[in-house]
C-alpha cells in the first residue's frame, strides 16, 4: 500500500502544500474507473516537482499528495459543502473530470459508504498530518504559514472563460491570512511575475480551497494562501507526464521569491504569539 504523502519538515514559517499532484490508484478504484479515468486527467502535473527543491533550500516544511483527487479530493469539505455555491463545482469524490467526461465505468461510481470509508481511510489521515505540522511550526514561531499550491488547464471552460491568468493568489476574500501576509505574496506575484512575462490576479475565479478556508486563521497566527498556477507557464498540457524545465524556469523564479518574502515576514507584523480569536 503507497503511503499517502511526502514529508519533509523544516523549520521555517511557512509549509509548502500540495494536495493534487499524487498520481496513484489503489486496485479496487482503478478496476471501477475509465481508460480516461485511470490516466489521473486532473491532476496537478509536476506542481511537487516545481516546489520540492525550492522549500528544501529554505527549510520549509514540504507536504505533498501521493494519491489522485479521484480518489479522494483533499481540497474539498468532507460534509459536501460546495466551495462556489452557483458555480459548478467538483466531490470530494470526483464523479467526472474538469471536461465533463465520466470517471467511472457505468454503474460503479462510489456511493455514499464508499465515500465515506475514502474520507476516514484516506483524507482525514493527511489532515491530520497537516494540521500537526502547522502546530507544529505555529508553535515554534509564533504564527504559521501555509502556501498550498496548485495548478489547472489554461482553459477549462466547466469553470471558467477564456483562458485563466498564470499566476492565481486566493486568500478567501481575505479572510484566510493577515493583510502583510496577503499583500506581500499579491506584491511579488505581481511584480516578480511581470518580469517574468507572467499575468496575476488576486481572489479571481479561485479564490481559495477547503484547505485555505479551513486552515487560515489569522486570528491565531494561521495564515493561508492559495497560489494555483496555469499549467501553460511550464509544461505543455497535451503532454502532462512530460515536465518542461525550461519553460517553467521563469515560473521557478517567482515561486522562490515568493516563498523567500513569506519566510522573511516577522511576527510582530501578523500578530502576538499565541493570540486566540475571540469570535
């Protein structure tokens, strides 16, 4: 059985995030899924690939997925709350992928036992190592900050129009992290990104997963970000297996210099260490 993660804890403030970027298929799943089910077409490419050295170097606390989203969605509210009520939106068991086409062989989409044996077997372990290693660092520092980072098609019309802005910043509408946090990963984005030839928005069409929600609180010292990334700045998306290293070492520039400004923001600008909310 493949465990469900990669771990490499650090020391740092800030904890790289990847939930999306696992490609394996426990047997049983595979036999119920699709030729194009079992060829993982939504996942993140090479999203582990592109953070992996660059938080090691930093001694950033580094957590990726193994397991596909169809198998279970780590991003996504156990309960089934939607994250963009109105907005069509993906399970936490995805049934179809971000093209409309089926996941499952007809008749063997997981019902709600299944659903709910994938939650305990596979999503609430990797929440549990995730929460503790946000304490963890939360502890030591005095506030936590997690960057949780993803990737998409340049165009994917299920979920939005025309082609998406490479680099996306998502903080909840400002509710998952501190302004000085969110205002300077928005500042390096933007500028780092420029120069990069890269286009930005700030709390666009993603504004933020479960894991961003749920995690940022900035009023105990937890802030989170989402950055979710147009696969077009490094690969090329009829090839997904295949990583570009040249085309994404302008995207690897700015992801250093963001992670460098969230590793350098001192505590005293995100709060008192230990602060609880009141609310």
């Amino acid at each position: 059985m493949s465990a469900l993660f990669e771990l490499v804890p650090g020391d740092a403030a800030v904890i790289v995030n990847v939930p999306h970027a696992g490609t394996f298929l426990p047997d049983d799943i595979r036999a119920a899924l699709t030729p194009e089910g079992r060829e993982v077409p939504d996942t993140d490419w090479h999203v582990d690939t592109l953070f992996r050295d660059l938080a090691r170097k930093r001694n950033i606390t580094f957590m990726a997925a193994t397991h596909s989203r169809i198998v279970t969605d780590l991003n996504r509210d156990p309960s089934g709350a939607s994250l963009y009520p109105g907005a069509s939106n993906t399970e936490i068991c995805p049934t179809s992928t971000f093209h409309d086409q089926p996941h499952y062989l007809p008749g063997r989409a997981p019902g709600a036992a299944e659903i709910a044996r994938r939650v305990e077997r596979y999503w609430r372990p990797y929440h549990a190592r995730l929460a503790a290693e946000i304490e963890r660092i939360r502890a030591r520092h005095g506030h936590a900050i997690l960057l949780d980072g993803h990737s998409i098609v340049s165009r994917a019309p299920r979920f939005f129009e025309g082609r998406l802005p490479d680099l996306n910043l998502g903080t909840a509408d400002g509710a998952s992290a501190a302004p000085a946090v969110a205002e300077a990963a928005a500042r390096v984005l933007a500028s780092a990104g420029a120069a990069a030839g890269l286009t930005f928005v700030h709390n666009g069409r993603f504004k933020g997963g479960y894991i961003t929600r749920h995690y940022g609180q900035p009023r105990q010292n937890v802030h989170a970000l989402q950055l979710e990334t147009a696969q077009c700045c490094y690969m090329d998306e009829s090839r997904p297996n295949d990583f570009n290293a040249a085309r994404a070492a302008p995207l690897a520039s700015v992801l250093a210099a963001l992670l460098d400004a969230l590793v350098a923001l001192p505590t005293s600008t995100l709060g008192e260490r230990g602060q609880k909310s009141d609310d």
